[in-house]
C-alpha cells in the first residue's frame, strides 16, 4: 500500500476517534443531565408525600383535640393550649384567665324540647363563647354542658367585665327552635393563671367559683318560689 493511502487511513481513523470521542462525551453529558433531572424530581415527589403526611399529621391531631358537636376544642386540646400558655408565663411573666361556664338548667331543656334542641342549644352556645372573645382566646366544649374559656394576656382586672359581656352577649342571642326563641343562660366561674400554677388547681377553682354562682341563682330563684306561694 502506498504511503499517500497509509496517511489517508491513518487521517481518517483519528478523525473517526475524535468524532467518537465527542459522541461519547456527548452521551455522558446526556446521561449526566438525565440522571439530575431524575433525582430533581425524585427529591420533589418525595417533598410532596411528606407535606401529605404532615398535613394528614396535623389534620389527625385537629381531630382528636376537637369537639365534634360543637367544633370547638375538647377537652385534650384545652389541656394542651393551657399547658403552653402556663409555659409561655415562665418566659414572658404573662398571666392570664381560665373561664367555666356551665349551662343553667339544661337538663330541663332536654326533657321539654328532646335532645336535638339540646344538641342546638350547645352548638349555639358554643358559637357564642367563640363569636364573643378575641381570636387568640381559645373556647373548648369540656363534655356535657360544661365549657372552657383560655383568656391569655387578659388582665385580671378585666375578667368580670369579660365574663359580664359574655353574659348579655349569651342574654341577646336566644337560640330559635322551632319558632320559639329559647332562653340559654349559664353560671361562670373564672380563676388568673401565671407561670406557677398547676391545671388541675386552676380548672377546680374556676369550678368552684361556677358552682358558687350557680348555687346563689338556684337560692335566689327558691326564695322567690316561697315568696309567691306565701303572697
């Protein structure tokens, strides 16, 4: 074979491995690009599955600190609302009230009206509480006709005006039951939390102070009963 075709092949074997050499950095580059576009959108779904599962977490837990008649707080939520506002005192020094109220004379309302109209007369009451305190007051349903008032940053000062307003404002509002405005009315009780205090005291002060106004109502309403049949 002459030399003119001996470089001939020899010039076209070289350009044939440049042009492979480019091909195949070409592929990796390819390849390359494929497999980060890949991770990107692995990364991606992965980021999707786990905000699904947080927001599952967090529509899990909304469920079991919530009342399911009235939907306000039950009482596990209330629990745990107070126990990080009893924490944030320790760091801020600031107090607050915690609120029962008990309805009057439900149990007559059930045996008049039957249980749906009991049913209404929470919810509505329930609504009331919530319609009629600020947003960063928590309202809970404890179980039965009892209910919870978390009042942060409340002055204690404030606390017979508020619960006095809650009063008219429950007063002005009858729940309207098959066309008839049904009185609600209901006794409170209220007691000022700080870093200090345990729950389980807070909770049995306000109780008692509720329990002592109830009592009050029941002695005054009898007095007037022998008063009348006396008359």
């Amino acid at each position: 074979m002459e030399k003119t075709q001996i470089d001939l092949l020899m010039k076209l074997a070289a350009e044939f491995q440049q042009h492979t050499a480019i091909n195949n950095r070409a592929t990796e580059e390819t390849e390359q690009r494929n497999a980060l576009s890949t991770l990107v959108d692995l990364a991606r779904d992965m980021q999707s599955r786990l905000d699904q599962q947080q927001n599952r977490i967090r529509q899990l837990e909304l469920m079991v600190e919530t009342d399911e008649l009235t939907g306000l707080y039950n009482r596990r939520g209330f629990m745990r609302r107070t126990r990080e506002a009893i924490a944030r005192s320790a760091r801020t020094e600031e107090a607050g009230l915690l609120v029962i109220a008990d309805l009057d004379g439900f149990k007559q309302i059930n045996d008049k009206h039957g249980h749906a109209a009991g049913d209404a007369v929470l919810r509505h009451f329930g609504q009331n509480l919530r319609t009629h305190t600020r947003s960063d007051d928590f309202v809970a349903r404890f179980g039965g006709d009892e209910f919870a008032i978390l009042m942060s940053g409340s002055a204690p000062d404030a606390a017979e005006k508020r619960i006095l307003q809650l009063q008219k404002a429950i007063a002005r509002f009858p729940l309207i039951w098959q066309g008839k405005a049904l009185a609600i009315k209901a006794s409170f009780g209220h007691t000022i939390y700080d870093a200090k205090c345990d729950i389980a005291d807070l909770i049995r002060s306000a109780d008692e102070e509720m329990y002592a106004q109830k009592h009050a109502k029941r002695n005054v309403s009898e007095n007037k009963t022998k008063d009348h049949d006396a008359a």
